[in-house]
C-alpha cells in the first residue's frame, strides 16, 4: 500500500456514543471523500461495529475494530483519551469500560434531576430512549435544544452547570491511562494517544512506551504547528506511528472540521493489516 492509495480518517464517532451521524451518513461522507479506510473511535464502546464493517466494507472501504478509551493518568490527575485500533478481543476493553458507561449513565441521572429541580422538561427515560442508552452531556443539551429549553447545542448552563463548579458538574472515575494501554495491548490492538496537543500530554509518552504504546496522533484539528513538531520527534525518538482523524461528532461539536479533512500518515496503514 504506497502513500498515494492510503487515505484513511481514523478518529470518527457516531451515534454509538458521542456523534450525532448515524453509520449511514459516516459511510456516504467517506465515499464522498474518497477515503480508502476509516475507522470509528466511539468513546468507551464497540457497539455497532458490525454495520460499521459491512457497510464500509460494501462501499468499497477498509476499517478496523476500534475504541477511544476515556483514561486519565491518575499521577497527574491529567486526562489521556486512548485510541485502541484493531482490538482482537473487545471484551478484555468491555471490562475496564464498561464500568465507564455505568458511571456515565448514572451521572446523566444526577444531572437531569439537578435540572428538573431548577425547572427544566426533561426525563431520563426520555433522554436513554434517545441516546440509545449510552448518554453524553451532548444528549442532554439536544433533547434541551429540540424542545426549545435551550438557545443552542452548546448553551450558557454548559459554563454555569455544567462546568466551573456548577451542579450538574459531576467528576467520573477514569480508568488510569497505563491500564489503559496495556489492556489494549492484551487485546491484540494498537495502543496511540489521542489528541495530544488538546490534553498536552506529550510528557508522559516516555512511561507509556514501556508499556507498550503504538503511536501518536498527528494530525487533528487541535493540534499546533509547535506541537506537531514534538509530535514528531518522540515519534521519531521512539518508533512510533502516526495517525490522524477528523475526530468528527457532527453537530455535537463547536469544531467544523469534516470527515476526511484530518488523515493518517501513512505509517498508520499497518493497524489495518
């Protein structure tokens, strides 16, 4: 596979989690973007993954297996997001996160009884049923905006509740990124950190390649021209491979950055094989 053939978006979510598109729309876009591969990295989930791979895969498109795992390293109390490629065996990752979805979904019950104790419309029956039982603040603030209770898909309760210490700001318990990756390792995948320029986590690169860190990804929306540059060399300093990905949601995102507009170098094709 030479680099001129290569053009895959490894970093896409769906509506299995936090993306608002559904596999449909995700599979015309990478079409439509003449993507050879593409990859679903739906937070802390395979669900879905079979009508990931069959309708790619009658679109003429390659993918793989694929989760981003919401870790933090638990020293530094920083967060680490994970993209594990290829997983041969999800359920050594179904363990480690499904305890994450549980917290989640219990955590989305909190907040909506914080919201309907200051006046908000909104049930959590109502909010599973749309979600598909996997609820993100993203779900809440949609169900908000649909029923005319909010101004936008991102509104002013995000900064007053949600966050800076507001009531519906509830803290998760995320799995320690080291665990992280060697659970992805046991499972026969590909272990690469997200987003490193967003969560500036490059300092503990170091550490995770003892443990059996795969790669970095380079290119993606947030990463600066500064921070590709260290990208590079400590992937160059250790062997690394380097991805890349329109990190897309849809519209549960602020960022517009389209499917295909973000691609894998192409030492990334061999989590493909």
């Amino acid at each position: 596979m030479n680099k001129e053939t290569f053009r895959a978006d490894c970093h896409i979510h769906t509506r299995n989690s936090d993306g608002y598109d559904d596999i449909d729309s995700i599979v015309a876009a990478c079409v439509q973007n003449n993507l050879t591969h593409m990859v679903a990295t739906d937070h802390d989930t395979f669900r879905g993954y079979e009508e990931i791979r069959d309708k790619a895969a009658a679109a003429g498109i390659s993918t793989v297996k694929s989760i981003e795992i919401s870790a933090i390293d638990k020293d530094a109390g920083k967060r680490i997001h994970l993209l594990g490629y290829n997983i041969k065996d999800e359920e050594i990752i179904n363990r480690i996160c499904d305890v994450m979805i549980e917290q989640r979904n219990e955590k989305a019950a909190r907040q909506i009884r914080e919201l309907t104790a200051i006046g908000y419309d909104i049930s959590y029956d109502q909010l599973y049923d749309f979600s598909g039982g996997y609820i993100f603040k993203q779900h809440i603030f949609d169900v908000l905006y649909r029923t005319g209770q909010t101004e936008s898909m991102f509104p002013e309760i995000n900064e007053t509740l949600f966050r800076n210490g507001g009531r519906c700001e509830i803290k998760m318990e995320y799995i320690d990124i080291r665990k992280a990756v060697r659970a992805v390792k046991d499972s026969g995948g590909y272990a690469v950190i997200a987003h490193p320029g967003q969560q500036d986590n490059l300092y503990i690169v170091d550490e995770l390649v003892r443990e059996g860190l795969d790669g970095l990804e380079l290119n993606h929306a947030s990463n600066s021209e500064k921070y590709r540059k260290l990208i590079t060399e400590k992937a160059l300093q250790h062997g690394l491979i380097l991805t890349g990905g329109s990190d897309y949601h849809g519209r549960y995102s602020r960022r517009d950055t389209g499917i295909g507009e973000y691609l894998c170098e192409h030492s990334a094709h061999i989590i493909f094989q």
